[in-house]
C-alpha cells in the first residue's frame, strides 16, 4: 500500500495498485462527515481488487463548516488515479456521507473545475437536504457555492457520469428516498443508471457479507443484499463494453 497526502489538506488517499487493472475504484467511507467508517474501506477495497481493479482509499477532511474542501480533495484524488492509471476508467464510489461526496464531485466536477469521474458507486447514499435528508451530514458540511449546493438531486446535468445506485427500504438513518430522487434526475437527463433497492436491512450494511457484520447495530450479512456488488461489477463492465 502508498499513501499520498493531499497537497490541499491533511487527506490522504491509500493506493493498492493492480497488475492490468481493468479499472480504478476511488472509495469514500461514509460517517456522517464526522469520522471514516472502517467497514467501508479496506473491505470494500479487497473486493474490487478480487475483481481486478486498482483501489485508492479517500480519507477525507471531516469535522465542521467544511463547504466543498471534502470535494475538492475527491477530485484531487480521481485526477492523481487517472494520472496514474492513464488508460482505464476511474471510478468514484461512496458510502452514505462518502455516497454524498461521491455523488457531489459527480453534480458539480465541472461547476468546480474539478476532475470528472467516468462513473459512480453510490451506496445508500446522501442525496437531499428537503425533507428525507440526513441532516447530520449537512450540519457538518455548512453553506456551499449557491443556496442548497449540497442537495445533489437539483444538480444533475449533462455531465453527471453513470451512476449505480443501491439502497434498502428499511433505512431510517438515510431513507430510500435519496436515492430515488437521484435515480430520478438521472433520468429526466438520459445519464445510463441502475438503481437497486432492496425490501430489508438496515443503514450501513456495506458489503452485507459475514466479514463486516456488526452486530451491536443489527448490521448482518444479507446475501440478497450482497448482490449489489456483483451488479456493480457488471453495470461497469456494460459500460466498458458501450465505450469500445
């Protein structure tokens, strides 16, 4: 593994090359913009890597009135992992807040003059501030660009990348509506997506496997749900085949 400091912040980016990738996963945790999630990096990133892609694990500044620095350090870390990996697509994928993240470099990498992913992973992710919103992951990230710049379902544009969204019916924390209101705007704009909710589990269950069971908050493995990476995997292999 290398570590590479961002030259903005005090992020880092963990780099596990792979010998022919067949693409560049860029993970962001989720934690509510207050601390990094542990079960949505490293095994998240050992997963892609069985897939055969390289991964760059983001951890971004957290804590308060952080505006788009969090952003900005993402698209810091897509641009130095396609610097890297010239020849092969780069992919930004995020969990609940880091979803949030992910999706915003997505709505708002031009806006910024920020590097453009070629495609999300959204994970139960973040999407509004209106009136499903986690409102712990806006409190922390303060005021942006322009009134609601966080409330990424209002940005959606043309050059929003394909996106592949999962979700579970049964979140409290981050309701199904987020990302149906994403899904939503991805298609009144004709952006390739593949939405996926599933009737049970509850927020966070990342990969749903045995390994990241956690048990204290009824988080368990689920292989129904598990099916999302999978899925993930062939959504971005169509649009490897769609690009050729």
């Amino acid at each position: 593994m290398e570590t590479i400091a961002c030259p903005l912040s005090g992020a880092t980016v963990e780099i596990e090359d792979t010998v022919g990738a067949v693409g560049v996963i860029v993970i962001c945790p989720g934690g509510g913009y207050e601390w990094h999630a542990p079960r949505e990096m490293e095994p998240v990133g050992a997963a892609y890597r069985k897939a055969g892609y390289a991964t760059a694990i983001l951890r971004y500044t957290v804590g308060n009135d952080l505006g788009t620095l969090p952003v900005r350090e993402l698209g810091w870390a897509v641009g130095l992992m396609k610097d890297r990996y010239p020849s092969t697509a780069v992919i930004a994928a995020g969990f609940s807040a880091g979803g949030h993240l992910a999706a915003t470099l997505g709505v708002h990498a031009v806006r910024l003059n920020l590097v453009l992913p070629d495609a999300l992973i959204l994970s139960y992710p973040v999407i509004t501030d209106g009136k499903a919103a986690h409102e712990g992951s806006f409190s922390h990230l303060g005021e942006g660009e322009e009134p609601h710049f966080f409330s990424l379902e209002r940005w959606v544009d043309s050059h929003t990348p394909p996106t592949f969204i999962w979700h579970t019916g049964e979140d409290t924390d981050v309701p199904v509506e987020n990302s149906l209101l994403f899904a939503t705007a991805l298609a009144a704009h004709h952006i390739p997506f593949s939405l996926h909710t599933y009737p049970q589990g509850v927020h966070g269950l990342s990969l749903a496997t045995p390994e990241v069971d956690d048990p204290e908050k009824n988080r368990m493995s689920d292989p129904f749900v598990a099916t999302w990476l999978p899925l993930s995997l062939q959504f971005l292999e169509t649009l490897s085949t769609a690009a050729h």
